[in-house]
C-alpha cells in the first residue's frame, strides 16, 4: 500500500509540474500576444490608411511608394511573423519546380485594424534559384518585404510599351535580406524579378488594384536578358507569355 501510495503520489506531482509549465507558458504566449497584437495592428493600420489615400487619388503613387517603403522600415519582423502565425503558414510546403508558391495569410481580427483592408496580401515561398519572374504591373501598386532568407533583386523603370515590347532601364540591382523591402507602381520602378539565393526564401505582398477605373489590372511578363541594348542603359525587352517566362526564368 505504501508503494502505491508513493506511486500515486509521484504520478499526481508530476501531473501538476506539467500542468503549471504548461499554463505558464501559455499564460507567457498570451501576455506577449496581447502586447504585439497592438503593435502589429496599427502598423497595418498604417499600411492601409496610406492604401485608401493612394485609391482615394489623395496620395501619388511615388509619394506612396516612399511611404509605405518607410513604413516597411519599420516593421519589427520577428513580430510580424508571429501575427501571421508564420510557422505554421508555411509548415511542410512543397516548393514548386517553376516560380513561387502563393500563402494566404491570415489576418487575426484585432481591435483598431480593420477588417475590410484595402490591399490584397499574400506571402510568396520560393526554393534556391526560383524566381518571382520578371515583369510589370498595370493599375496597381505593390509593396515587398522579406520574411527570411535571400534574394537577388532587380527592379526596371517602364519607359515606354509597344505592342510586342517594353523599353526598360535598370534601376535596382542587389542582394535582399530579411527586412528589406522595394515597392512597384505605374509610375516608378513599375517592373521587377527576384530570384531565391538561399535555400527557401520568403516575401510579404501588399497590393492595392485598380487605382483607375475600368482599366485592367494585372501583370505583363517580359524577357529583360535577351532583350536588345539600347543607349542609355535601357533595353528592349520582348512581352512574353507565362509558359515562356517560367520556362527561362521561373
């Protein structure tokens, strides 16, 4: 009897440790939830504030670019990726041979932020030597953040469209880090490609669309290293289709 006196007595101890480390440590999660939340929730606040300015025509597109790019500055990254629930978001992914794969990532509703935001978000996960493929935008403005890992990031001005092709000229040529960030718009900057330098590498996206009515809104591929040089640094890049661009640079 006093074996299994000792045994159960054992047995309810160790119950009770675990039970106390583990309301501890949720009780230490939701303490540091409830400090970030606010943190993270009005720095999106921010990014859409500025959003609704830029669609309302109360904001240019370069101004808003030099905004939000501020405002990406500042976002603390270990922060956002646990808003976002980062790990589990992208918890056993299967990369895909060609591009990037497109996360969806959840918002958690928190008092201030909005609930209907302006822009569209995703997050983009590529493996080593994957690419967002070059090309441009039309009717939108975008802004860029890396999650983790790197890239090799490049970003032309849109000088001129022809049917069949798009004088370009380089304006952004670097190594990409988590924190950094670069923003697109019609205006400045308008096309871009980013190839995974690291293992897995992982970018937020805003976008916010349709910033004139009944215009289209989407993405024109392009082929900036066969394209023919000009003067003054530009190129003459061919419009390609999506099979194309993935196949050569995907």
């Amino acid at each position: 009897m006093a074996e299994l006196t000792r045994r159960s007595f054992n047995t309810q101890t160790v119950a009770s440790l675990l039970t106390f480390s583990l309301l501890d440590t949720l009780l230490v999660r939701r303490a540091f939830s409830t400090e970030i939340e606010p943190l993270i929730a009005r720095w999106l606040k921010q990014v859409n504030d500025l959003g609704l300015d830029l669609k309302g025509k109360a904001l240019p597109a370069v101004q808003w670019q030099q905004q939000v790019e501020e405002l990406f500055g500042k976002c603390e990254l270990s922060e956002l990726l646990r808003f976002i629930d980062f790990d589990k978001l992208t918890a056993n992914i299967s990369f895909r041979d060609q591009g990037e794969v497109s996360l969806r990532a959840t918002i958690p509703s928190v008092e201030g932020l909005p609930t209907n935001l302006v822009f569209g978000h995703q997050v983009f996960a590529l493996k080593k030597d994957r690419s967002v493929v070059p090309h441009g935008h039309e009717n939108m403005a975008t802004a860029f953040l890396v999650l983790r890992g790197r890239f090799h990031g490049r970003h032309f001005d849109r000088l001129e469209d022809a049917p069949e092709h798009m004088i370009i000229r380089p304006t952004i040529d670097r190594a990409f880090g988590a924190g950094e960030h670069s923003s697109i718009s019609d205006e400045k900057d308008n096309v871009h490609w980013f190839k995974a330098t690291s293992e897995s590498a992982f970018i937020f996206n805003i976008h916010v669309n349709g910033l004139v009515a009944n215009r289209r809104t989407g993405r024109v591929y392009i082929d900036p290293q066969g394209g023919e040089k000009l003067s003054d640094g530009r190129i003459k890049a061919r419009k390609i289709g999506s099979d194309e661009v993935y196949r050569k640079y995907g």
